[in-house]
C-alpha cells in the first residue's frame, strides 16, 4: 500500500519560489554590474564587426588590452563601443587614409572601405589607449575626444 503524501501548505511553495527568483535575480544583477556586461550597439560607427541596433557582451575590469581589442568605455555620460588601436605611449598617425603606430603601418582588414579623414598625429598618454570605429568614415573617436584613459574602460567584448 502507498502512503498517502502531506499535503503541502501553498504559502510555503509559493514562498520557496520567491526565494528562487530573487537569487537568479541577484546572480543576473551580479553579473551584469561587476563580471560581465552586455551592450547594445545603436550606430553602425563598428560596421561591419558589430551591425547596427546589435548587442554584444564581453568582460568587465579587462586587464592587459591589445592592439584591434573591441571596448566598451565611457566617453562623458555615454557608453561608446570601438577598436583599440593605439597603445600607452605610442605615437599614432592617420596619413594617406592608412594608420600607422610609431611609425608602422598596421594590418586593417576589418574596415570596409579607405578612410577619408583629415590626416593628424596623436600622442597616446600611458594610461591611455587610442581609438577607432571600424566604419572609419562615420565613427565619432580618437580622432575627435583623444585618448580614452585606463579608468574609462568597462569591458573587453567577445570577437
């Protein structure tokens, strides 16, 4: 013979459910504040890499950025997405719609057409990084706001 089960009193599962919910939400809340961040990417200033009205996800606090890593920073109030492409304490020049980082020309095979910029030189503080949109002829960067500092940096995104 089967034993006859207790029956559960509603106030309780309903409650275990709550407990559930409010620690997937903390987990979520967690995360997207201090492990990982997710974007969404309104302009095509990235085309062709990251299309416009996309999102993209990466990790907050990156250490050690290299050259043509995809970040995620803050330009005044706003969360602006883009390339790296100059190091702390190099020397970038745009010169014949080409970029050159001390002195050398660097391998831009994202970008989809030749920029049509004015040409110019910058410093890259050392705590700094230099930027870009990989569509390069409609990208408000480097080129405009200077250098982004170190502490300005939220997330390195996932290729």
């Amino acid at each position: 013979m089967m034993k006859a089960k207790k029956p559960r009193h509603w106030a309780f599962a309903t409650l275990r459910q709550l407990g559930v919910l409010a620690a997937v939400v903390a987990a979520v809340f967690f995360l997207n504040t201090q492990v990982l961040q997710v974007v969404y990417v309104p302009t095509g200033s990235m085309e062709p890499t990251l299309p416009s009205r996309s999102f993209a996800a990466g990790f907050r606090h990156p250490k050690d950025l290299k050259r043509y890593d995809i970040i995620t920073f803050w330009q005044g109030d706003a969360v602006l997405v883009k390339r790296v492409i100059g190091l702390p304490g190099e020397t970038i020049e745009v010169r014949d719609g080409h970029v050159y980082a001390d002195g050398k020309r660097l391998k831009e095979d994202f970008c989809r057409e030749p920029m049509e910029t004015e040409e110019g030189t910058w410093e890259v503080p050392e705590d700094s990084y230099f930027v870009l949109g990989d569509n390069r002829n409609h990208s408000t960067d480097s080129r405009r706001f200077g250098a982004v500092r170190q502490d300005d940096v939220i997330a390195k995104l996932w290729k």
